[in-house]
C-alpha cells in the first residue's frame, strides 16, 4: 500500500504533542515535514529570528532548504547540516513507514561554536529586517557543542521510532480497511457478476429491466426488447468435450454475444446455458432484435475449436418486446422472453422465435403457483387427502388398516391440483420442509381422533418423504417435536420413503431409520420394483413395509413371477408388503393367490378429504368393507 501523505498515517495533534515533548525535553526547535518540506506539525520552539524569517515570504522560501535535500541522501542518518541562509545548524530524521520514506522530522534553530553571525544578520537585512532587532534576536538563539547537538539528534532518532510505530499500527489499520474493501468490492462484483464469463448475472439484469420499465414509464418512451439464448445440446458437449470443454463453448459463445451488441446494451448470464440480452431503443435499425440474432448466428458459424477440431455452436432463441403503455414486473416479462424461448427449444431450430401471448399460459401457471404457494400453506389451501390401505381376510372381507397421506392444493383458482405439480415447486423454492410438517400435524389430528374409536386396533397415517426430505439433519428432531405437541404414539405412524432416499443417504440411513424406529416408527419403501431394486440394500435396512408399485400391480399377470419372487423374499426378511393402485378384481384374486393382503388403490377407495372418509364410514379398524 502506497502512502501519498502523513495525514494518512499519522494523527497530527497526537503527533504535536510527541514533538513539542522533545522541543520541552531538548530546548531544540523541531517541525515534521512532508517529504517536499511542507510542515505537517506546527513548530516546536521556534526563534523569534526564525519566526520573523518564515514570516517574509522571500524568507519563507529559503527556510527548511535542506529538508528536501534529506531525501536524496542514501542513508538513513542525516548528518549535522548548515542553514544555507541563516548559518544555522539543522539535521533531523527521515521517517519510515513499512519500508517507504514519507516525510523527515526536521530539528534546528542551534548556533555552531564556529557561527559566522554576518550571514544571518546581511539575509535578514535583506528582507529588510532591522540591524539592531536581528543582532537580539540572532544572540538569543542557544549555542550548542557538536557533541551536544549530536547526542539531541540521538534523542530524536529514539522519539522519531516512537512515532513511526504510531504511524506503522495505523498503517496497519489502513492496510485491513483497504484489504477488507477489496475483498467486499470483490464480494460485489461477484454478486452481480458471474466469475466464468464476467457478465452481469440474472440478479442484476433483472433490477436493470426493473429501471428501464420504471423510466419508460415514466417518460413515455425508450422501448426495449429482451432476447434469451440457449446453447443447444449442452449435454452432449459435456460427454464429448468434458466440463472443461463446456466452458470454452460458453466463454466463446458469451464473447460472440458481447460483440453483437452496442455498449449501451446489455447481456447477462441467465443461467448455465442461457443468455440474457436488452437491446435498448432499437427503432427498427441494424440493431432491431432480429438483426442481432442474425449477427449472432453468423458469428457463430465460425464455431470453436475443442481438441484440434471445429465444433459448431448452435442456438435457440425466443423474444419480447417491451413498449411503455404496459405495466409489468421484469420477472414477469423475463418470463414472456423464457417461454418464446421454450417454444424455439420445441421446435428445434436456431431461428428466432417471438413471443406471442399464448405461449405465456404455461409458464405463467406455474409463475403463479410459485408465487402463492406460501400463501396455500398459511391459509391451508393445502389439504391433506386419504387414502385407505384396507387388509383382506381369507374370504373375500376387508377391513381399514391405516391411511397414506396424499397432499392436495385447493387453489382459489385452478381448483384441486395434484403434488404432481407444487410438490417440485415446493421442492424447487425450499419449501418442502413446511409443507411436509404441515402434512404430519394434519395427518396426526386426523388419525388421533379416528382411533378414539379404534382402540384395540389403531390405525396408522403413511406420510410421504422426499429423498432430500430424508436426508435432512432435522428431520427426527422435527417429528419427535410434532408427536410431543400432538401427544401422538410413534407407532400410528409411518413413513414412506424410496430406494432414492437411501442412494442420497448413504450409510447414515441406517441410523436414520433405528432412531425413527425408536420412537415408534415404522418405515416402508415405497415405489417398489420402478427402481434399480437393490435387494442386497433392502436386507440390511430396517424396513418393516414395502410397497408395490402401481406399475407392477397394473400388469399383474405379467408380472406375477416377479411379485411372487418379492413376497418371499418380503416374507423372509419379516416385511409386509401393501399392493399399491388395486383398481380391479382379477389383480385382488391374483394378489390373494400369492398371499398379498395388504391393498391400496382406486378399487376400495380414492383419496377423500378428511370429511368424506369419516361421512363413508371409513374409519373403523374393525367393520367390514362393501365393495
Ligand atoms: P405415491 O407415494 O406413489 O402415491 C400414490 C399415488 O398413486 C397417489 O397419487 C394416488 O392418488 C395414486 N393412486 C392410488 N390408488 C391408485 C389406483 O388405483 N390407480 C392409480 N392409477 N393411481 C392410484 P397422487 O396423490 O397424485 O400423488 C403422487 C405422488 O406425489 C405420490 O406418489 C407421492 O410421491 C407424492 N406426494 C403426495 N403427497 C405428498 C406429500 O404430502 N409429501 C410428499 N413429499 N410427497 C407427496
Ligand atoms: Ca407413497
Ligand atoms: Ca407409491
């Protein structure tokens, strides 16, 4: 770190009273100067003769005439040196700073034993100073022997170490704010831009399209439109080429965007393969949208070269044009520019798709269930649903035996949406944690007053678990606080995860699944026989159901080896197995001939609010079904 002045680094009245010390202490005149002589302190002990020299501005000039020449002196020590104008001795101290010269502390105003007073007293007539006042003042100045004035310059040089330590902590101090502003410039920056290709990121050109509304607004002009570009095949680049190859695609593809536009428009990295740009007050010219896209795919048609061969880059690209008779968020109209975009991708092709109102419908749904979906959960917009898993007998009699919780959305709008649909979305914002607390609280209400009338048989609640779900550190902790408040037994309770949970929690699973199965727990793996079924994997877990997937039951016949295979090996690990979408009779009879009695599916019952399971009388563990 450079430093262009004392003031920098030195407090100037902390440093005046170290100074006036030494003048108290020494009885020698002092004054701390900048390294081209300007005083930074005022000066200590000074001379009435001094005084009226510095007083005259042709004196002023002559005055401190040596301390510049400290600078160009190659050692540290300064040797006793002569006042070219007054005869006078002066010396001093360079002042170092982490090794940089910054300024002298200058000490004087001392008559040599060999003084000649002739040339102070003719300079000072020169100034026109008056003959009996200047041989006063010049036999008032202090005499001193060389040794004296030698050892003074030895007491400076242990004040002068005293105040380059001040001035090194607050150099210090300095170098951590100026370190510590970089870093949060860096921060900034980094925020604002994306590090791989420098271009402004998404957070940032969405604000830049939010002051572009506000202003055309505003003035009734200053139209803008907004291009999105997708790299194509991204993909198939990251097999052939690796993510390093990926790169280079990108940087060039980046530059080549950059190029394409004038400086006052802007492109921004959307996201990993998809670019951002406005073009601002275009008017039909060589900068219209559509010849920009055209310059790009030409530029383009060069390619890039990966592993000492020409690779093609090839684009999709959607628009929309903003004018300001419309009033809309940017992220609303970044999403008009995203759904032109989708229907480039449909179609597969480079050319430029503009954005027409009924490509919005789409995107726009699912916009608008991002946005509300906080507000579903706090007004319990998001109901839970039951589905009765029901338990045969021998003959051909059935009874309830628990429920699966299944969430649905009853949006003010779009009516009942199925978790199809906000389950990623919830997924996807974070939001998935609140929602499946809310899931087990309803569910458990739910269950405990159902079994005020099954208390010699009590049904359970199936909840479903995300894999990330799953793998959250909270996620015992989170039960185990619901099941208190609710004053619920572990064991009305189960859990439903899948073969995925397990991959993403690895060995900790295990754990995961004792603990639950401490408090009650019981967990089933879901969706069984859809995945790679790692059989070897479901032995060591502490499982205690599995479910069929519908898939399987829907092709029974066809998959009877299969399903038989599985209820032996479910028998012999203690596992019971529930069938899962039971819709017909012929797949019951081919269940019950391989010991399955354990059934879900639209045959016994669809999934039904609260209300209507209790109004169909499903929610005794002991009546008997109709069916
Ligand atoms: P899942 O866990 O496999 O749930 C069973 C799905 O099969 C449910 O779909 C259910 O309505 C449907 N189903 C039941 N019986 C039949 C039948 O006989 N035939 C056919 N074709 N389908 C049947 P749903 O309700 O649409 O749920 C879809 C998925 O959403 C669920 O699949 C589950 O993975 C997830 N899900 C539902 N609720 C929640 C929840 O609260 N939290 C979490 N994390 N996921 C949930
Ligand atoms: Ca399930
Ligand atoms: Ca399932």
């Amino acid at each position: 770190m450079f430093i262009n002045n004392l003031s920098e680094i030195l407090d100037r009245q902390e440093i005046q009273i170290l100074q006036d010390r030494f003048t108290r202490i020494t009885g020698v005149a002092s004054v701390i100067t900048e390294l081209d002589g300007t005083p930074f302190t005022g000066f200590s002990g000074i001379c009435s003769f001094c005084s009226a020299i510095r007083n005259n501005p042709e004196g002023m000039k002559n005055c401190l005439r040596n301390n510049v020449n400290f600078n160009d002196m190659s050692s540290d020590r300064v040797s006793l040196l002569r006042c070219p104008a007054t005869d006078l001795w002066e010396t001093g101290v360079k002042i170092r700073v982490a090794g940089q010269h910054v300024g002298n502390w200058i000490i004087g105003q001392v008559k040599p034993e060999d003084f000649d007073p002739s040339v102070a007293a003719e300079f000072a007539f020169s100034l026109g100073m008056d003959r009996m006042w200047i041989q006063d003042a010049v036999s008032s100045i202090p005499e001193m022997k060389e040794t004296d004035f030698t050892m003074i310059l030895e007491i400076l040089h242990l004040f002068a170490n005293q105040l380059s330590s001040l001035a090194y902590r607050k150099y210090l101090l300095k170098k951590e704010i100026a370190e510590k502003n970089a870093i949060s410039r860096q921060l900034n920056y980094l925020n604002f831009h994306d590090p791989e290709t420098g271009l402004i990121n998404r957070q940032l050109c969405e604000e830049r399209i939010d002051h572009l509304i506000q202003v055309g607004l505003r003035t009734g002009k200053d139209s803008f439109s907004l291009i999105m570009i997708s790299l194509a095949g991204i993909k198939h680049h990251k097999e052939l080429y690796g993510p390093e190859g990926v790169k280079t695609i990108v940087s060039k593809l980046a530059r080549v965007l950059m190029v394409s536009v004038r400086n006052e428009d802007t492109v921004c990295r959307f996201s990993t393969d998809e670019f951002l740009i406005v073009i601002e007050n275009h008017d039909n010219s060589i900068n219209s949208p559509e010849i920009v896209y055209e310059r790009i795919l030409h530029t383009l048609e060069a390619g890039v070269t990966l592993e000492n061969s020409r690779v093609k880059i090839h684009i999709h690209g959607g628009m929309v044009s903003w004018n300001p008779s419309e009033k809309i968020e940017s992220s609303q109209l970044v999403r008009k520019c995203y759904a032109a975009l989708q229907e480039s991708r449909k179609k597969d092709c480079p050319k430029l798709v503009v954005y027409t109102e009924d490509m919005f419908k789409a995107v726009m749904f699912e916009y608008e269930l991002e946005k509300s979906f906080d507000k579903a959960i706090r007004e319990e917009e998001i109901v839970p649903y039951f589905q009765p898993i029901v338990k045969l007998n021998e003959k051909n009699g059935s009874k309830v035996y628990g429920y699966e919780v299944l969430a649905r959305w009853n949006h003010p709008r779009y009516g009942i949406l199925m978790p199809g649909l906000f389950i990623p979305l919830a997924e996807q914002h974070d939001m998935l944690r609140e929602l499946t607390a809310y899931i087990i609280r309803k569910g458990a209400r739910f269950i405990k007053e159902i079994n005020r009338e099954n208390r010699d048989s009590p049904l359970f609640i199936s909840i479903n678990i995300t894999p990330d779900e799953f793998i959250r550190q909270d996620l015992v902790n989170m039960i185990q606080k619901i099941l208190q408040e609710e004053e619920l037994p572990g064991h009305w309770i189960k859990l439903e995860i899948t073969e995925n949970s397990i991959l993403k929690g690895g060995e900790d699973s295990i754990d995961k699944i004792r603990e639950l199965n401490e408090m009650g727990i019981q967990i089933s793996m879901d969706d069984f026989g859809t995945g790679y079924s790692n059989l070897s994997l479901l032995c060591r877990l502490p499982l205690n159901n599995l479910k069929l997937d519908k898939s399987l039951i829907m092709m029974a016949e066809e998959n009877e080896n299969f399903i038989q295979a599985v209820i032996r090996m479910a028998d012999s690990l203690n596992l019971e197995i529930i069938a899962e979408g039971v819709e017909k009779q012929s797949q019951i009879d081919i269940l019950k001939k391989m010991g399955c009695y354990l059934h879900q599916g639209f045959f016994y019952s669809l999934p039904m609010d609260a209300q209507t399971i209790k109004s169909a009388g499903l929610t005794s563990s002991s009546r008997e079904l109709i069916h």
